[in-house]
C-alpha cells in the first residue's frame, strides 16, 4: 500500500510540474488527532489546469508544533506532509468557489531539545499517517497573474478513522 501510494504521488507530482500554471506559496495549519497537536507551518502548491472547470492540485507543507515541558527544555515536532487533489471549479476560468477530493500523507519526527542537546525520539502515534478526504475552497484572481486561495479541508486518517481538519492561505503566481 505504501509503495502504491508512492508511486501515485510521484506520478502526480511529475503531471503536475510538466503541466504547471499555478504556483503558490502560502500558510497551512492542520489538526492531527492522533498526536492530539494542531501544526501551522509554511507550504508550497502547484497546480495544473485539466480543462475550464477542473485542476490538479498538489500542496506540499512543512508543519512544526514546539511545547514547552521544562526550563531550558522543549519537544520540537515536524511533519512533512504531501496533499494531492482534484478541484472542481463550477465557473469556468479556475476561479471563484470550488470543492475536491483530497488525499493526505505526512511523515512525523520529534527531537528532543534540552539546552544545545538535541535528541531525536518515536513520534507518540504512528510516524506516517495517511488521510483522504475533501475540500472547498474559494480562489480570487487579482490580476491577469495573481491570486489568492483559500480552502478548508476535512480528511480521515486511514489508520483511526479520526477526522484531520486543515486550512490552507496562499498566494500564487499564474503562468
């Protein structure tokens, strides 16, 4: 199943790079109940136009939550997380509101900072977790270049059933 799910990202993320007309940067904060932590962190997206009412997105997001546990002592922990999606945009020309489906991967890590030691641990859960879901979402184009996006997502964690909510800001650049 992992190999499969691989496979599939990487082909999507190679659809996506040769065919790009979106390119955004932006800000995400995802819940993630099995850890019981809310991560923000930078992303980045790419996405490609499959005709006038349809795209393939792709968000990749680099998440961190700190936590305090002692003077001079903390747990910093990362995810990496992938986000293929298919958006449906009901006007045509890619903008205004839209709503997809959306798959989710993220690879966790902690490290363990105690003064200038840093000690690398298991993440408490599992340390990938795979999600599907969806998405709605509203893009605004602010020139013939510029756009905003913005889109609320809710997936279920494959392993726990959980619900993993997310929220995505970003600016992009239209080639």
């Amino acid at each position: 199943m992992k190999n499969f799910f691989l496979i599939t990202l990487f082909s999507l993320l190679s659809f996506t790079v040769f065919a790009q007309s979106n390119v955004r940067l932006g800000y995400q904060g995802v819940f993630y109940p099995h850890i019981g932590e809310t991560f923000f962190g930078p992303n980045a997206s790419v996405e490609a136009n499959m005709g006038n009412h349809f795209s393939l997105n792709l968000n990749i997001g680099y998440l961190k939550d700190h936590q305090v546990i002692a003077v001079n002592s903390d747990i910093i922990t990362r995810s990496l997380k992938f986000e293929p999606e298919i958006r449906f945009f009901p006007r045509q020309g890619l903008k205004g509101f839209f709503v997809g489906a959306r798959m989710s991967y993220s690879n966790f890590s902690s490290v363990l900072k105690q003064g200038n030691e840093r000690v690398s641990f298991p993440t408490p859960g599992e340390d990938s977790v795979f999600g599907f879901g969806g998405v709605l979402g509203f893009q605004a184009n602010f020139t013939e270049h510029l756009m905003l996006s913005t889109s609320v997502g809710l997936g279920v964690e494959s392993e726990n059933g959980e619900a993993m909510p997310s929220l995505t800001i970003g600016m992009g650049y239209r080639f």
